[in-house]
C-alpha cells in the first residue's frame, strides 16, 4: 500500500513537471506499442529531441484506429494516426480529418513509387504463405501451384483482419474476373479461417496446417529471435501483394509542427532500425547500417502488387462478396 | 402462497435502481450507437444468413450442452470420491477462458495434429477434422458442459435430503426417485440453464469462425464486427446489435414460461445420502461418465498447462503487472456483481416478476463492441475514456456476469422465500435483517458460486479492455494476446497458464467459500 501511495505522489509531482510541456498524443494499432513492439524505444528516442512527452494510445488495430477517428471527429485529441494502410487510405481522406504532411520525405525504400504527402509509409511487408521447410520441401511458386498442390492452409476473414483483407485482394489482382473461381478451387485446402492473424499463427505452429498467411519476414523472427531456421515463406511468379503501413497527421492537431517533427523523425534512422526487429517489418527507408543480420535469408518476391486509394476500396467490396459467395457453405 | 405484493419496499426500489443501471449499459449504448448512424440501415440477404447460422448453431449448442450435462450432474450429486471437489472447480475451467486459450488448447487435443488424431494414427486410422459445423458445437460443448453442470448440479444439491430418507423408506427406486423428484427439479432448473447456454452461444464470434471452417460460420456478432470495422456503418452494427437482443428476449421469454416454480417442503440441510444409487451397475455407469466428462475436459486444460510451463519462471514483469490489474478488475466486478444481482432478484421475488429476471438475463447477448462504442460515444465528450479503461471493464464485465448469478440465486431465492418466506413474514422481518438474518446465511452456497463465477470470468475477458485500454494498463488476456501478435507464443502460453491458474484459484476460493459448511 505504502509503494502505491508513493508512486501516486511521484506520478502527481511527475505530471506538475510536465504541465508546461507539449503533449504529442498518437493513435496507433495495439502491438505497435507492446513492451515487444517499436513503441517504447521510438517514444524514448523522440522525447530525447523533441523536449516533450510523446503519448501513445493503442486502438486495436489500423481498422480500429480510423473507427475511433471518425467516431471523435475534430474533437479528437490525436495529433497523429500511425499505423493505417493502403487499404484505408481511400476512406481516410474521404474523412477531411487529415493534413498534409509539412516535411522533406526522403527517399523512400518501396518496392512502387509512393506520391502522397498525406499518408506517410513507415513500414511495409509483402503478404506471403508461411511454412515448415520439413513439412513443405517443395513449396508452390504460383497460386496455381498452390492449387494443384495438397497442401493444407490457414487464412483469416477479410472481414476481421489485415493480411485476410490482404489475400482477397491478391487473388484478385491475380485472377482479376476469374477470381471467384480461383477461391472455388483453392477452397478445399483451407483448413479453417480465423478472426486474426494471431489465431491463424498460433496454430500453424501447433502444427494445424502446412501453411498459413502471413508476410515474407516471418521466418525472420524465427531466425533471428529463437535461431530457428526452419520457417520460410513462398514468393510467388505472379508476384505478393503488399502492405504498406503509413501514419498521417491530423487537421484537428493543437501540435502541427510537433506532428511534422515526429513524422520527420518517424523516417530518420533512429526509428526506422527499429522497424525490423521489433514490428518484423521492412522499414520505409533502409537504415544506414542496413538491415539486420538474417534478412538477406528472407524470400524476395520480384514482382509487388497493390490497389491503391480508391481503387483498393472498390475491389475491395466486389472482391469479398466474391469470396463470400465462392467459400459460404 | 398468495401473499399480496404490498406496497413499494426500499428492496424494490434498490432492485429498479440496479435494473435501470443494467438497461442503460445495454439499451443505452444501443440508443447511443444509432444516433451517431450517418443512414438508415436495413438487412441484407447475407445478415439472414448470419441470423439463421446463429439460431441454429446456438440452440443445437445449448440443448447438447444441457442434455449432457444431466447425467454428470446427477452422478456427481450421487457420488463421494475423492478429487471430487477439486473436479467441481475445474469444471469452471473451461468457461473462463480467453478464447483464443481454449481453442489453442482443443485444437491440442482434437485438432489435425493433436493427440486424438495422432492416437487414430497410430491405429492406422485417418485423423479427424474438428472444422465445420461440428465443431463450433463440440467447442460451445466445451465451454459450456461444465457450466450447465454445475448449473444442473445446484438443483440436485438444493434438494433436502429428507426426501431422499423418505423415498428410501418408501423403497423407491432409481426411476421412482428420477419421475418424483428428480424431475421436477430438472423442470425448474433446466430451462433456466438452456437459455444462459444459449445466450453465451449466441454472441459467439472467434469460436464459432476458426471452428466453422469459413464465412458460412459467419454469427450476428461477426456481423456486427465487419458493420462497424469493415464498413463503419454504425446503423447496421446497431440494427444487428438489437436483433441479437430481440432474439435473447424471445427466448428468455420462452424459457422463463417453461419453467416451473419449486415448492414441496423445506429440509434439515442434513448431508444426502443415496440408498438408490447403491447398485453396482449405476456405480459403474456414473464412475463412467464422471471419468468421460473429465477428460474431455481435463485434457485440453493439460495441454494449456504442458505449454505453459516452461516458461512460467521467464515471463516478464509486466505479466506480473496485468495479472495485479486484472485481479483488482475481477475482484471489483465481484462486488458489483452481487451489488446488482442482489437487489434485482430481491425485486423479482418480491413482484414476482419474470420481466426483472428477464431483463438481468439478456445483458449476456449484448454486443460487447457495441457497449464499447457507445460508452465511448457517451464517455468521450467529458472524459478521456481510457482514464476509465479499467473501472468501465470492471462495470462491464459485472453486468456481463448477472445473468449466471441470477441464474444460480433465483432458485434458491424462491425455495428460501417459499420455506422460510411466511415464518420471516410473521416475524415482521423485513429489509436489512431478512437479509442478514435468512437470506445470506440460506443463500451462501448460490452466492459463493456467483461471485467466484463473476470474478474468474472477469479475469479471462478481453471485450472490452482492448477498445479503452492505454498500452501500459493491459490486463492479463491483452497482455497475453500482444504477446502473440508479437510472435512470442511460449511467453504467451505461459501467460495464459498463470491466467487459468489465478481464474481457478478465485472461482475456488469464492466457491469454497460458499460451501464451507455445507460440505463436510
């Protein structure tokens, strides 16, 4: 009891200290700011420079984190969204809730040519089929493949997740027309289909399935975390669909410059070495002591594919009524 | 029996405060929701769909949940072994888990990989598939068998034993005692246990898709999810949200008029003993079922403990800091429990009123992203709701719990009142000192059960935490679930095995708690 009334009047002096200095709040996705994930170094980091308290709140996920803005409006305390992406992008600035970005963008390291200074990238990472190099010895190199192949697999719904939301519309770049009966053949190897990508993972390593979707820098964590090599992930002919996270500044900010500050800072190398070993992303511009030891492992699909803006919501919805019909036994 | 209602009593009054508390979290943030809708909304072909899955899905659930669950029941009511109480406990178990927990753990069982499929293997048998329809009931089983066990279980161990002395002496046999008094305690009980099940299947969403095998597994909550996530259509999240209501209220309604009112003749509490079940076959045949009933339960609870242990000692302070913040989040949503759950069905016994019961019943089928949304919607323009995050998870979490302890109180309640009801009448005991003086001391076994109920499945829940919490506030099943989105899976395992250990432990203590004297 005593340790508590003691950390009580710490906090109480702490936050008389603070008073006078600017308070940057960000809205990001729950495992970005995890004691595992990119939050606490980068919030460390910032504050060094920036002589302010930089606030983190977590909001479930990308999805989430725009519901929350549109439900707060301008009141919103937000000065900044991190972690929506290309797939939110569209119905993010249909919002009016969001500025343009006042800084210099460096080069960015991007598999495609980025041109939007609203909706700044700080990491991507290509959607690809994770498996066991026991299990899977000769892993497909095309959905066909796949198809033709026996292997069992685990995805989530569109609905409720990224990388489902990811997959749908990589078969639909793929198959573009011919999409709904690529998913009728593809169907029968899916073992189940899960709310998240967490659930889907777990049982992949419980050992439910040959592979399941996830991004090509899984095996990354794998390797380099637990020095366990035997994860890798499928790059296709066709080429991997993308997932580009971008976080983007708010109209309503009490904080503008500060928010400009922190975008700027988001693409300098102090946070950008921290991307890939703790997000297990690739980072939106390559750190000058390159990427860690164990990435040049990492399967490199040569061809990327992405919807974007307005584009990525009208697939979106054709594309999923498509799955519906196609998988809804 | 007729006693007239009198007029209003400051039980009654406490009673309507609590019910109206209980009807703004559920109908207000549905209210709250609609108003900030930007349109209209109406139902598509696929939102039948999903409404039809539902029903349907829920009810073959709850009937097999329920039917099984009688004959353990009254073999665990008629037996003495030793364990059997550590077995009770464990029969929580199951029902307070984080979902994603017990998945993992029934998958460890009865998946492709698991230890049922690599048996059949080794048989030269195909494994099983525990995906499609099957199993979204084999896992709503598995949460929910033990609950309609004990549920069930309540009913055998409220009958006095008295009646059995005298069937004895009548030289009644097993189907004698089962037509005379067994089922007319089946009768009262069992709708009441039916429709929870029901209720907690209803508003199933990660279960029933990763066990469905697809979108054709696709519930009303689900529904609810893609409206406000996929579409942010707030008008269909909250049209969904009342059809998963409308459809809770019908079936309390018809539940509620199916059940019938106890009343034959007070007891002793003097401990019970079966002369009928002597017989060998029936010891052979509840030890079998009893055995069955606990592996299917123990096992995958064994995997979750295999997996977890070895990294019980590595786990990282903050899990220690989630399970503090989660313990004093079950343990206030306790209290609250039982600060609701009192006064209403104080009211409902007192007006005899099925609406009260009715009312306390259906928060179980409340969307739990749409309270979420709509106490942020309410919260928002005065407070920053993530300073509220833990005490709005305690509120929730105790009014998401009333119906289970409405469900084990409300029997007891009326055979109390019906016993002892016109002796505290005469007496002139009213208010305070009834109950003191008889409903406390009657109700401990109901009530022990209720609370530690409450705060085992406080503990487990992620509902609504996940829409409030600041990052460093996690209870423990956020931390576990951000440990596994940050691949650390055997941190995670570990995590969720301090987390079924501390939910048994409370749902033990409170339970125990309950049943001290009784039991011996």
């Amino acid at each position: 009891m005593k340790a508590l009334t003691i950390a009580a009047g710490l906090s109480t002096l702490a936050s008389v200290a603070m008073a006078e200095t600017p308070v940057l709040t960000i809205y990001t996705y729950d495992s970005f700011v995890a004691e595992w994930g990119p939050g606490p170094a980068v919030e460390a980091a910032f504050e060094e420079t920036c002589d302010c308290d930089l606030q983190f709140v977590s909001v479930g996920d990308g999805a989430e984190i725009l519901a929350r803005l549109r439900l707060e409006g301008a009141r919103s305390p937000a000065d900044i969204a991190l972690g929506l992406d290309t797939n939110l992008t569209a119905a993010a600035s249909e919002t009016g809730l969001f500025a343009p970005a006042q800084i210099d963008t460096p080069a960015l390291d991007l598999p495609i040519a980025w041109n939007d200074d609203t909706f700044i990238p700080f990491d991507w990472g290509w959607f690809a089929f994770v498996y066991d190099k026991e299990n899977v010895p000769e892993p497909p190199s095309s959905f066909e493949d796949l198809i033709a192949s026996d292997h069992s697999l685990l995805i989530q719904d569109p609905r409720s997740s990224t990388p489902g939301l990811g997959l749908l519309l990589w078969m639909k770049s793929v198959y573009g027309d011919e999409a709904a009966d690529a998913w009728a053949r593809l169907n029968p190897q899916i073992v189940t289909v899960t709310k998240g990508w967490t659930e889907a993972y777990g049982m992949f390593l419980e050992g439910e399935a040959d592979m399941v979707l996830s991004y090509t820098t899984s095996p990354a964590y794998h390797l380099i975390a637990e020095d366990d090599d035997s994860k890798s992930a499928a790059a296709f002919d066709e080429g991997n669909y993308l997932q580009i996270e971008v976080a983007a500044k708010l109209a309503s900010s009490d904080q503008p410059d500060l928010a400009d500050d922190f975008l700027e800072f988001m693409l300098s190398d102090a946070f950008q070495a921290l991307i890939p070993e703790t997000n297990w992303m690739y980072p939106a511009v390559t750190p000058e002591g390159g990427l860690p030891e164990g990435f040049e492992t990492l399967a490199k699909p040569d061809t990327s594919l992405l919807y974007l803006g307005d584009e990525a919501r009208e697939m979106r919805d054709e594309a999923l009524a498509e799955w519906l019909a196609a998988s809804a036994r | 029996m007729a006693r007239s209602l009198g007029p209003l009593s400051r039980a009654d009054v406490t009673g309507a405060a609590a019910l109206a508390l209980v009807l703004a979290l559920v109908l207000g943030t549905l209210v709250a929701v609609t108003l900030r809708a930007e349109a209209a909304a109406g139902l598509g072909p696929a939102d039948w769909a999903a409404i039809r899955f539902t029903l349907v899905q829920a009810t073959l659930s709850a009937a097999l949940s329920v039917a099984l669950a009688v004959p353990v029941a009254r073999a665990l009511a008629r037996r003495r072994f030793p364990g059997r109480s550590v077995l009770i406990t464990l029969l929580g178990a199951p029902f307070i888990l984080p979902v994603i927990v017990a998945v993992l753990g029934l998958i460890a069982v009865f998946g492709r990989a698991g230890i049922f499929s690599t048996a059949l293997g080794w048989l030269g048998l195909e494994p099983i598939s525990i995906y499609g329809f099957h199993g979204v009931v084999i896992a709503h089983v598995f949460f929910n068998l033990p609950l309609a066990t004990r549920l069930i279980l309540q009913g055998w161990l409220a009958m006095p034993a008295e009646r059995f002395r005298l069937a004895a002496s009548l030289g009644f046999a097993p189907a004698d005692i089962a037509r005379t008094l067994e089922r007319p305690m089946l009768r009262q009980v069992l709708p009441g246990a039916f429709l929870v099940i029901f209720l907690l299947c209803l508003t199933s969403f990660a279960v029933a898709l990763t066990l469905g095998g697809g979108p054709g597994a696709t519930t009303i909550e689900l529904a609810i999810y893609q409206a406000f996530r996929f579409d942010f259509d707030l008008g269909k999240a909250a049209l969904l949200a009342l059809v998963q209501v409308g459809v809770a209220g019908a079936a309390a309604i018809i539940a509620l008029r199916v059940s019938l009112p106890e009343g034959s003749g007070a007891g002793l509490d003097r401990a019970v003993t079966r002369w009928d079940a002597a017989t060998p076959l029936l010891r052979i045949q509840d030890a079998a079922l009893i055995g069955l009933a606990a592996l299917f339960l123990i096992l995958p609870l064994a995997m979750i403990a295999r997996d977890g242990l070895p990294t019980l000692l590595h786990l990282p302070a903050s899990v220690g800091w989630a399970a503090l913040r989660s313990l004093a989040v079950a343990l206030a949503s306790a209290a609250l429990t039982l600060a609701l759950a009192l006064p209403i069905a104080a009211l409902a016994q007192h007006r005899r009123s099925k609406l009260a019961e009715g009312i306390g019943t259906l928060t179980i089928a409340a969307s739990p992203l749409v309270i979420g949304t709509g106490l942020f919607i309410l919260l928002f323009p005065f407070v920053d709701p993530s300073r509220l995050a833990l005490p709005v998870t305690a509120l929730v979490n105790a009014v998401m719990a009333l119906p289970f302890a409405l469900r084990a109180l409300m029997p007891a309640l009326s055979q109390v009142e019906a016993d002892f009801g016109q002796l505290a009448d005469g007496l002139g005991m009213t208010g305070w000192a009834r109950l003191r003086h008889l409903w406390l001391p009657r109700l401990r076994r109901p009530l022990g059960f209720a609370t530690g109920l409450a705060a085992a499945l406080s503990m487990g829940d992620l509902g609504v935490v996940a829409m409030f919490a600041a990052p460093d506030e996690g209870t423990l099943p956020l931390t576990l679930y951000r440990l596994m989105a940050a691949y650390r899976m055997d941190l995670a395992a570990g995590a969720a095995l301090v987390l079924l250990a501390l939910s048994l432990a409370l749902f033990w203590i409170f339970d125990r708690g309950g049943r001290l004297d009784a039991d011996a």
